[in-house]
C-alpha cells in the first residue's frame, strides 16, 4: 500500500513535470554544442581510444545526477561507458540504448571542411561521425537527461551504452560488453543506428521512415589463383591473372536471392516502386563487392613478369535467411576452376530472426515519427552494413534501428565519406521524436 501511495504520488509529479515540458530552444543549443564538442574529439578507430569522448558523456550525465560507469576493454584507450535510469516496472527486462563512440579514419587532403572542426556552414554540420553515429548517440543521451530532468519515471528500466569499437566490428565494443557485462544489460529491447527518414532515399516522392529491424549478413571471401609464371612476352593459358579474372566474373554472375524474401516483400507492399539508387540495391539483394585485389611479382610490381599466384577479396552481404553455406558453394560452382581456391576468411555471419514488429516498442517510435511527421509512411528495413544491435538479436533481443532525421540519398551516402554531415534542423527535430519514444508506454 505505501509503494502504491509512492508510485501514485511519483506518477503524479511526472505528469505535472511533464506537462511543462521541455525548454526546447534551449535543449536544442545545448545538444548542439554538445554534438559539436563530441565530433571534435577524433574518436578514430582504430586505435579506438574513447577515453575523451566517453568522459565527456559521462559528465553530461552526471550533471543530471545520472551515474554513469566507465569499461576499459582493452589497450590504446578503448573504454565503454554504461548508465542507467530506473522504470516504473523493475521486473520488466530494459530498453538498451546503444551507440558507438568510434568513428571510421578520414583523408584529412580530401576533405573541403576541417573533419574534426564540427563547423556548420549552409544549415548543416560538417565533420566524421555527424552522421555515424554521434548525432544518434546525443540524440539518446538528451532523451534520458531529459526524462531525468523533468522528473518523467520511463516505462521500465532505460540503460544507455556507448561502445568504443563498433567501425571494426564490434569486438571490443558491444561484444566485449555482452561477454562480460551482460547481467547489467540483459535487455528486452536495443535501439540502435539504422534506417532514416527520406523523401528520395526509398521511394521519390515520398517521405519514409525506415526502421531496421534487421542487418544483412556479412561474408568475406578470399579468391587465390594458381597459374604459370613466365615471361610477359610470351602469353600463356594459365597466367593467374586471368584466371583470377574469369573468376570473379563468374562470381558475380551470382544468384541475388534465392527466394522471394519476406522483409523485401513487405517493404514493397509499404511503399511500391522502389528508387533506384546503391541503398535500395543492396536491400532487396544478395550482393558482392570486388574489394581488393593483389597481384604482380616484386614491388612495385614487375611489368613484365606473368605471375603465379593472383588475389582478390570479395565482400558479400547475403539477405536475412539465406544460407551462407549454400551462397559459398553456388560461387564455387560458377567459378568451376581447380585452378581458384575459394576460402571464408570472416567468421560465420550472424543471422538472427526479424526483430518483430509487433511490439509495443516498434509501436511507440512509429507513433513519436508519426506525431513530428503527419504524412510519414513507415516501414520496416534490412540494413546492408552490419550494426552491433544484430549482437544483441542473436540474443533473442528486439532490436531497432533508427537515426529519426529526414535525409535525402545524397546526404546518406556521406557516411563514411570525405563530406560527411547532418541537416541541424533535423537533428534538432529528431531530440524531440527520440524524447517523445523514450517518454511513451512500451
Ligand atoms: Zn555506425
């Protein structure tokens, strides 16, 4: 009876709290200088030495009176940072909010804009990691200060992870903390990086917002053939080079599918015609990528010289429910030559079931899309790059990706590039649609 009066009374200061609301101009700037502050630590990984950026974070939140533990997982820096806000419901399992602290290396030449400088120039916010993922990851940070802040008590248990080590895939980051810290995890739900919203991205014309309730799965493959070495003058049959060559034309003359697979099936149903660009390429396929190739005698190579040995790697990334096996041994039978060993040089692709989209949670960030964007259609999606939520799927966790800003195909191919950047008015908007999630029932 005393916890019923508490919990009424708590109840009942979180909604007047609550009914005042945020100051948002305010939450606005703050996040946005602190987005700034956060892409101008060069969290490059590797060596992946989060050290700053997690101290950073961690003093956000303890400003808001929110703990948050730091992990050294390795050397070099690397170090992960978990915190928690209690639920209403402490029996429920919590919703995990995770995010990555690194960020892949730049081409300092390349850039136009200082890569590390976050400056905002024409609307948007310039500089590696703006878009993967640091924005999502103050995006989630603001919505727990901001529930902390105001008093709101979530649903159930929220607890925040940044990792040090997801761009290399995840060993030392999200991996290192299920190995070792999963009991202060053990999530029912994970949000994560993944889709976005889009008015060209899915459809043209358009505005769709993607939730990724799956990653396509990774497999690499090392193509090594044998020839006759010789003279370059003098052609021969079994020269390596063109060996290899055959082969990977053979490989990539692969089957895209299989089978008709239920996610495209469904995504089609949601939105029709899909646009034509590399994104919807890759998630309603099969697909390789001819990644490197090494070949030649002597270095630099001899141009005169016919080698005898020829390498190429190849990067598939097979839809959710294909049979990786199967995949290997169909490549195998195309490039039918004893000549090309085929060899797996990734350890076995994750592949967990859909996350479903029938759960209160999936409900709840539709509906927080849906209340900023009236005329949103929403859809679930593979992504084609592996995140670490895919970690937690095979855990049997619900697993969500989401990044809630409306970005157009050429602002989403900035990832990882030499122009990467964010809209600010949509990282602005996307504070408020991932603190309405995070105050929702689920
Ligand atoms: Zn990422």
């Amino acid at each position: 009876m005393k916890f019923f009066v508490f919990a009424t009374l708590l109840f009942a200061s979180a909604t007047v709290a609550a009914a005042a609301g945020p100051n948002w101009p305010q939450v606005e700037q703050h996040a946005l200088d602190l987005l700034q502050r956060y892409v101008r630590i060069a969290s490059v990984n590797p060596p992946a030495d989060t050290r700053e950026t997690a101290k950073l974070l961690q003093s956000e939140l303890a400003e808001a009176g929110i703990e948050a533990t730091l992990y050294q997982s390795g050397s070099d820096g690397k170090t992960n940072l978990i915190a928690r806000l209690p639920g209403r419901d402490r029996t429920q399992r919590p919703l995990l909010l995770l995010n990555h602290m690194d960020v892949v290396p730049v081409d300092a030449s390349r850039w136009k804009e200082n890569p590390f400088g976050a400056e905002i120039k024409n609307g948007s916010l310039w500089g590696r990691g703006s878009l993967d993922m640091k924005s999502t990851g103050i995006m989630q940070l603001t919505g727990l200060i901001l529930l902390k802040r105001l008093g709101i008590v979530p649903a159930r248990d929220i607890v925040f992870v940044s990792t040090c080590d997801e761009e290399t895939g995840g060993v030392m980051g999200a991996q290192w903390m299920i190995d070792h810290h999963w009991n202060e995890m053990n999530p029912e739900y994970v949000m994560d990086e993944g889709g976005v919203g889009s008015r060209d991205v899915y459809t043209s014309g358009k505005l769709v917002f993607g939730i990724s309730v799956d990653d396509k799965q990774v497999l690499w493959l090392r193509l090594r053939a044998t020839g006759v070495s010789g003279h370059g003058s003098q052609p021969n049959p079994d020269n390596a080079n063109d060996i290899l060559i055959r082969a990977i034309e053979r490989a990539k003359d692969f089957p895209r599918s299989a089978k008709p697979n239920p996610i495209v099936t469904e995504m089609h149903d949601a939105v029709g015609t899909f646009a034509s660009n590399k994104f919807m390429n890759a998630i309603q396929q099969n697909t390789i990528s001819v990644t490197s190739l090494h070949s030649g005698v002597g270095e630099p190579p001899k141009a005169n010289v016919i080698p005898s040995i020829a390498e190429a790697t190849l990067d598939c990334r097979l839809l959710p429910g294909e049979n990786f096996q199967e995949f290997v041994s169909e490549i195998k039978a195309r490039i039918n030559d004893p000549r090309v060993i085929v060899e797996q040089i990734s350890r076995n692709p994750d592949d967990p079931p859909l996350s479903s989209t029938n759960t209160p949670l999936y409900k709840a960030i539709a509906d927080s899309i849906r209340k900023e964007n009236p005329d949103a259609a929403i859809m679930a999606i593979v992504v084609p790059f592996g995140t670490d939520a895919s970690k937690f799927r095979m855990r049997g966790v619900a697993g969500y990706g989401i990044m809630p800003m409306i970005i157009d195909a050429a602002t989403l191919a900035t990832m990882h590039s030499d122009s990467e950047h964010i809209p600010v008015d949509q990282f602005k908007r996307g504070l408020h649609i991932y603190f309405d999630i995070l105050r929702s029932d689920w």
